[in-house]
C-alpha cells in the first residue's frame, strides 16, 4: 500500500474545507454511529476470537463508550465550535477578540489492543468531531478486530476522509515517517517514546496515552467492603489488562489481613474461571509467559494458577511485597495484584512521589484530610476516590497521562480540544486610535503607555 499516496489525498480534501462544514461533520458522525449498531454482532465475534471477551464486557467498556461520544459530539458540537469571545484589553481598543477552533488536518489515531474498538474509535471520533481527516492504524496484536475495523471503515468511508490501515510493526516504522498534522498514540511508554520520537522528526505534535504503576491506597479509615469490591471488579476487569487498572494495593498494617480476607471473598464471589462470561484470557503467549513469570508462589495469598492452553491466569494476590520485588519493577498489565503494607499515610505518599508517575491513583479512605494530602501530594493522570476505573465513564472529565504516563487528554470537549487549534483572531476599528504607538517617540508618550500597557 502507498501510505503517502493515501495522506496526499486526504491532505487535498481537506483543502477544499468540506470537513469544517459542521453538517459534514454531524451526518459522517451519525453514518458511523449506524454502522457500529448495524454490525454489533460482527465487532463482538471479532473480539472474541482474540480474546474471548464476552459481548456484556465488550458493549459496557467498549461500544457504549463509542456510542456515548458520538451522542456527545452530535448534541455539543454547535457549542464546542462556536468562537469564543474574550474580552479585549484597553491598548487594542477599539476592537473585538475571538478564538476559533480550526481543525488540524490530517490525523494518524494509533490504537491499542486491549480494548481494541474503545482506544481506536473513541480519539478517532473526537478527531472527526474537530473536522479533520483521518488515518486509523489499530493494533496488530488484536488481529480479528483490527481486520473488522478496516472492512467496515474502509467499505463504508471515502479514503480521502477516512481510512484504516492493517500491518504491524513495519508498517507502523512506514507511516510514522510520513507528516501528519497530529499523532494520537496509545500503548506502551517504551513504544510510545518511538512514537514520539518519530513525529519530532517532522515537529508532528503529538498526544500519548500511556500507562504506568497506578497505586490503590487502602488506609485504616476506608469501607473495606465496598473498597475489596470494587477493586476487584476494577482490577481483574478483561484480566487486569487495563491501563487504568489498581497495578498494586497499598494497604494500612491495621486493616492489610481484613482487605486481604475480603478481597478473596469477592474473587470467588465473581468466579472468575477459565472461558467464564466475566473472565477474559491473556491477548497472546507472549504477555502470557510474561506474566506468570511475575508470579512469586513463595508470596501468593489467593490464585496463581493457570492454563497455558488457553491463556488462562487466575485472579492472583501477592502479599508482603515490598519495592524491590519483581513484581514492582514494571506494569503489571494483568490479573496480578501485589499489596504492599504501610504505617504511615504521608510516608507512603512520599514514597509514590519517587517513582514514575501514574496514569492513575486511587485512594479508599473517607477521611477529609488523606482526601486532601492525597489529592494535593500526588502527580497522576486521573483517579477516583473511594472507586477505581470509573472516572473514564465521565466524560465532563478529561483522560490522559502526566510526565512519564503521557501527554495531552481527551473525552468530551477535552478531545474536541486536542484535535483542534485554537486561533486569536484581534478585529479592530479602523477609527479612533491614539498615535502613541507610532513615530515619533517622547517621554510622554512613554508615560501613557506606562499606563496603558
């Protein structure tokens, strides 16, 4: 495929300013919404074939998220394109000042595997909701579902507008040479530096979404019930393989034996068992053999079992771990959760600040004051308080990563943002200006602009 050939294309569409039309915009975002919901069926076999996600885990932390950001988008585009106007200072008087949200151009969306059509479709749609053209290169490593994406996106949309692109690696090392207008990128901080590295060569903005070490801080004034519970939903939720998963437990020494007790009641509870309808199994063999190499059995609380089989790893707890553990060298990135102990709130706090930081953090406690140090002390993408993942479902939030867990966000208005630029426009009168900004100069005119400036 001549990936330039396609880019040209796309670049001379986008001249003719079609996709700045907001009509344009609305009627391809409703042609997508129709074909997501006439071909649901087709995008759940798909997904099940890589990695047995059932069609009730796939439509909650997949489709409905699409179909959430097309609705968003066809209610609030109006509004979100609107120029905004600011008040214009006294030395520009007399005039007007606007910003206007212009589309960047020609887009490259770079998924992720592992929640294959939310991670493509979703920056995708806030790219095409900004009025721009766009290329889509999902993951390779999510076979079936990139090979859907590209049959239905590329049989149903002009590729001078829009298109999918299939291959791997190499391909991908092909199309990040070319120059585009804005790179989104998520996966991996090792590949998303790659990434970076490549759009830097053609001063290729760009947006990361990354991931990182994400704490759960469990303290001695939490709901241990409720906390157990939902962390397990969130952290074992399609096998761990989440970027915004609970990678590690923090857990006060006064309450660590009573969360770890109910922590294993809810693991069985929800019955996490090979090829279950709430249970997904590990992408391929490599994060497989990866994984169980994680797997210290001198320090398993609950699980450790697995079929290599079927890529099947049970929900597994490691309890007294500490820093230097393997476990802790890296993201988990699957169904292992390792609880390390703690006495001191502030302490620990401090000891988080020494390492990356996260795309997430959670903190279970309802104390106002660990509320407040945590929210204050610590540097993360996003998190929740008493909850874990759920702050993705908000899309009056933005998503995204800091420092080594990203760059940039979006959802809602905030990826509307990160696909557009926003341009000052200062429209002045042409009557009425003072000459004290021109030729020649004085000390009295020094001394109005003193006052004016």
């Amino acid at each position: 495929m001549n990936y330039q050939n396609i880019l040209t294309s796309q670049k001379a569409f986008f001249r003719t300013q079609k996709t700045k039309n907001l009509k344009f915009r609305k009627l391809n975002l409703e042609k997508l919404k129709k074909l997501i919901t006439e071909n649901e069926e087709i995008l759940y076999e798909a997904i099940e074939k890589d990695f047995g996600k059932s069609k009730f885990e796939t439509y909650i932390t997949e489709i409905s998220f699409i179909l959430k950001d097309i609705d968003y988008y066809l209610k609030n585009l109006n509004s979100l394109s609107k120029p905004k106007k600011v008040k214009t200072n006294l030395a520009n008087q007399f005039g007007t000042s606007k910003i206007y949200s212009e589309p960047l151009g020609c887009i490259l969306v770079i998924g992720a595997w592992n929640y294959p059509y939310q991670l493509s479709l979703s920056p995708l749609i806030a790219a095409l909701a900004a009025g721009n053209c766009c290329i889509l290169k999902p993951s390779e490593v999510a076979e079936n579902t990139m090979k859907t994406m590209a049959k239905l996106i590329n049989e149903n949309f002009d590729s001078d507008y829009l298109t999918v692109f299939e291959g791997g690696i190499d391909e991908t090392t092909e199309i990040l040479k070319l120059k585009f207008d804005k790179i989104f990128f998520t996966g991996s901080t090792k590949v998303g530096k790659i990434v970076y590295k490549a759009a830097a060569e053609n001063l290729t903005p760009v947006t990361l979404e990354l991931g990182g070490k994400s704490p759960a801080i469990v303290t001695k004034n939490a709901d241990l019930d409720i906390t157990a519970k939902r962390i397990v939903w969130g952290k074992f939720l399609n096998a761990g393989q989440t970027c915004v998963a609970p990678d590690y437990i923090l857990a006060h020494e006064n309450i660590q034996n009573e969360l770890l007790e109910k922590l294993k009641f809810y693991i069985n509870k929800f019955n996490y068992e090979a090829n279950s309808e709430q249970y997904t199994k590990i992408i391929n063999q490599k994060n497989f053999n990866r994984l169980v190499k994680l797997i210290n059995h001198d320090k398993i609380y609950i699980g450790g079992n697995f079929e290599e089989n079927n890529l099947y790893i049970e929900p597994t707890i490691l309890q007294n771990i500490d820093w230097n553990d393997e476990v802790m060298k890296e993201e988990i990135f699957g169904p292992i959760l390792p609880v390390i102990t703690f006495n001191d709130f502030d302490y620990i706090l401090n000891e988080i600040l020494q390492h990356e930081k996260p795309l997430a953090a959670y903190l279970f406690s309802n104390n106002s004051k660990e509320k407040e140090n945590f929210t204050n002390t610590l540097s993360f993408g996003g998190g929740c308080i008493n909850d874990v993942v759920m702050h993705l479902g908000n899309e009056k939030l933005p998503f995204g990563g800091v420092g080594n867990s990203g760059i940039g966000s979006y959802h809602g208005k905030y990826g509307f943002e990160t696909f557009s630029h926003q341009k000052a426009i200062l429209d002045k009168k042409t009557w009425g200006e003072p000459d004290l900004k021109y030729p020649p100069y004085s000390q009295n005119k020094i001394k109005w602009m003193k006052k004016l400036l």
